[in-house]
C-alpha cells in the first residue's frame, strides 16, 4: 500500500462528510476486485447521494468486472474514445460441502438480481435481457459499444492511461490481448534435471557381499 491508499472506513468517513450540492468525481481505471467490497462502496454512494451529493465518473481507461459497478452506480458517466469496459457474473471462491457451495451459488445469484443488475440498469439503453446476455457471456466493451448499451456521456478525446492489472485477467474467457500482456503471470516452475546416479557405492557394497571377487 502507498500513503495515498484510502481504506474503506476513510471512504466512508469522507463521504458521510459530504453535503448537498457537492460532487465526488471518480477516475475508474481497475479490473475489479472484491463483490462485497464494490458492494459496500456503492451503498456509501447511494447514501451521499441521497443527500443530494452530485458522483461523476470517468473511465480513464478500463471499468471491469466490480468496477464496472462503480462507474454506472454514478449520476453522471463519462467515456473516452479508447475506454473499455467488462461485464460478467460474480465471482467468488468456495470451499466445503453441498451446502456450503449451495450457500456461495445462492449469494453469488442475490448479488447479481439484487445489486448488479439493478446498477445496469438505471444507466441501460437496451433491455434487461440485453444486459444480462452481455452478464452471461462475459462482455468486453470498447467506447461504442459503451455508449450503445449504457447512458454515458463520450468525451471525443483519448486519454492515456497505463494499462491497469488484475490477477484474475488470466482466467477470464475473452479477456483482450491488451490486458493479457499486462496480466501477472505465474512464475513458470523450474524443472529440474535429475542427478546422475553414482554406482560406485552400490559395486563396492557388491564387492563386499561376494568376499571381494
């Protein structure tokens, strides 16, 4: 973590510190991350919002997978000509029995009907089994395909942006060359020749069990 980092409490802090009639402006760039933790934010935002706070954002360059969420979650979106954005269904990981998968499968499905679809939704120009085609097949939007699925504002202009990481690049079905290239890779495991085999202990302990012959 950098001295820049926020953590969620400081961003909960700094907006329940917001008023009517100010504005958060976001600078999207991200792959993603955590379900309840994009979950979270967009609740805080709903809440400044509510009070009459203005949340503009800007993909500076790439809104997947939760990130995507924080972009549409605002009242105001603005895309470039060179940004991207990715829908999916949630991800999550799971370990136990029938039920505690049973349990993982039924949160990962509340999540997407409840919070995620909803989100789409209020900045959707197509219908909701357009968006949730798009969720199924895990979609990967450039500026005009932004603007014709979603109510965004395009900014004729490109802005140049590092390319943003995500572990989970790599194991995602339709992820863009442009990512994979950045995408952390596994180190590639070292192989190891195996050791050549001294027989000369085995013929003198041969040796030895035929009297020296």
């Amino acid at each position: 973590m950098s001295e820049n980092d926020t953590d969620m409490k400081e961003f909960r802090d700094a907006l329940d510190g917001m008023t009517a009639g100010q504005k958060l402006t976001m600078y999207v760039n991200s792959g993603g991350g955590s379900v309840f933790a994009a979950s979270s934010m967009v609740s805080m935002m709903k809440r400044a919002q509510d009070r009459g706070v203005t949340v503009d954002a800007y993909i500076d360059g790439l809104a997947g997978s939760a990130a995507s969420w924080l972009a549409l979650a605002a009242d105001n979106v603005y895309a470039y000509r060179n940004s991207m954005m990715m829908v999916h269904k949630p991800l999550s990981f799971a370990y136990g029995n029938a039920i505690d998968f049973q349990h993982e499968i039924d949160t990962l499905d509340s999540v997407e009907k409840n919070v995620m679809l909803p989100i789409y939704m209020n900045k959707a120009k197509v219908k909701q089994e357009d968006v949730q085609a798009m969720v199924d097949a895990e979609t990967w939007m450039g500026a005009d395909e932004i603007a014709t699925a979603f109510n965004v504002e395009m900014l004729d202009e490109e802005k140049q942006m590092a390319a943003c990481t995500s572990e989970f690049f790599r194991s995602y079905k339709h992820t863009p060359m442009q990512y994979m290239a950045f995408s952390p890779r596994q180190p590639k495991p070292v192989e190891k020749k195996p050791e050549p085999v001294d027989y000369t202990k085995y013929e003198d302990a041969m040796k030895r069990i035929n009297g020296g012959n």
